[in-house]
C-alpha cells in the first residue's frame, strides 16, 4: 500500500469512529451518494440526494474542493509562506483588514471568541506573533464552500473531518440528515437530527490525545471533558464553540453560551461518564 493510501485509510477510520456517517432517513428519499477525498490534513466528503432536477453529486464535489483547497492554502499554519504566517506579526485587530476578504470572517470570529472567554480560546496559544486557527478553519471552509453552491433538486451534506454542514434542500423540503455522536468508547453516545441550514461540530480526545489547548495557559485542556458537540445554524460557529467549550467545561461554558447570546446546542459527555446537554435533542 501506498504511504498516501494508507494515510487516507487511517483517516476515514478515524472520521468513521468520531461519527457514524449520515444516513438517509426511512422512507421514501432517494438514496445518498458519497464521494471522498483529502485535505487539511482530514478526509473531506460531500453526501448528495438529488431530486429530479438534481446536478451530479461531482459537481459539489469539484466545488467544494476548490473551496477547502482555497481556505488550506492561506490558512496553513505550518506553512511559512501562507497569509496566515504572514499575517501573525501583526496586532490582532490590524489582521481582518489585512487579510484576504474572503477569510475576514474567520479571523473576526476567532479573536471575537478570544476576548469574550478570557482566552480560552486563543489563536495566539502558541505564543506571540503566531497564529494558529486549526480549531475554527474547517467550520469557516464548510461555510465557505456553501456558500459557492446552489443546490437546485438536491440535498447536499459537507463533511470535513466530522464537521458537518447541511445545506438548505433546493426543493424547499425539511428532510434531514442523521448521525451518530460517538462516546469514548466506541459507542454511540446520542443520535442527532441536523437539518437544512443546521452545522455540527464534535471537539474531543478520543483519537488524538490531549491535543486540545487552554489558551490561557498554554497547556492541555484539563476541564474534565471527553468531548463537546455544538449544533449551530453555521460551521465556523459550531467548530469555533465546541473547542472553547471543551476548555471552559459544562458549567462554565453553558453560561458563555448564555452570557453572549449564542444560538447553539451544545452535548457535554464528560470523563466519568455524565451527559449534560442544553437541548432535548440530544
């Protein structure tokens, strides 16, 4: 086997093991079709139900990866020729006006998430004059990507390493994907309804390790979390709040969520075994 063969086999087992693929509902809906494929360093796919008007589900494909390919491109942390790396010398509100238009909202999140939780979230965890955005660019590329599609007879879901993105059906229909949040231990901790338009996202260590930083400390995150799954009307919220609320921890981060107004779901699974969720659908 190829190392870039067995590298993608790695990662579908790991996206395949945070979360159990979406399925069609029961019913009458036409079958799903899935194409896969790599980038920023995760497996991406699209998961399309055409209707009779429907385009082919390369079409989203091809658009989405022009998309993911974009966002990797200037967001590249570990490229030092990326916007990204240009950008980290500069004081944290000189960058939205510096940075590409497209990838403005991003960084506007980022440092807005910042300064509202005291830093838990941090783009700058690494210290000063860096910049790091791995824990919001694969929700902002799922918004990105969406909004280059019209999805006229279709269903359309984006995945990005588990980041998942409903687009709204083109036929106006509420038909609805699910999928499975997985538990430490390999289980399925709840099964979630995402609807068009909905955006989920999971923070967690199940697969690898502590590699969630309190932003304030520097450190791994020591909040007694297993994971945080946010369902929210856009990805790049969804992905950014689930990683700052897997540093706060339940108590804290539900009274974030409430303090600044966020419309999200938010699912705790704790190390010792707890669920607390702010929303019955969970």
């Amino acid at each position: 086997m190829t190392s870039a063969a067995h590298n993608r086999r790695r990662l579908a087992a790991q996206c395949a093991a945070w979360w159990l693929a979406a399925e069609v509902l029961a019913g009458c809906s036409p079958r799903a079709e899935r194409l896969e494929w790599t980038v920023m360093g995760t497996v991406a796919a699209v998961q399309v139900r055409s209707g009779a008007k429907g385009a082919p589900a390369s079409s989203y494909r091809d658009a989405a990866k022009t998309a993911f390919a974009e966002v990797e491109k200037l967001m590249n942390a570990h490229d030092p020729g990326s916007e990204l790396s240009r950008l980290a010398a500069l004081a944290d509100d000189e960058i939205p006006a510096k940075c590409d238009a497209r990838m403005k909202p991003c960084y506007e999140l980022a440092f807005k998430l910042m300064r509202e939780s005291g830093g838990a979230f941090n783009p700058r965890w690494r210290g000063p004059e860096t910049l790091d955005l791995g824990a919001i660019a694969k929700g902002f590329a799922l918004d990105f990507a969406a909004g280059s599609m019209h999805a006229v007879g279709d269903d359309v879901l984006l995945d990005l390493g588990g980041n998942l993105l409903s687009l709204p059906c083109g036929d106006g229909s509420a038909r609805t994907w699910k999928t499975g949040v997985a538990s430490a231990g390999g289980g399925i901790a709840a099964v979630v309804q995402l609807a068009p338009g909905e955006a989920l996202a999971t923070s967690a260590e199940y697969y690898r390790g502590r590699h969630i930083y309190d932003g304030r400390t520097g450190r791994p995150a020591d909040s007694g979390v297993a994971s945080v799954t946010v369902l929210a009307k856009s990805a790049m919220l969804a992905d950014g709040l689930s990683t700052t609320l897997f540093v706060l921890g339940p108590e804290a981060g539900l009274a974030f969520i409430d303090r600044y107004g966020y419309k999200a779901s938010v699912l705790f699974l704790m190390k010792d075994g707890r669920k607390i969720a702010n929303d019955a659908r969970f």
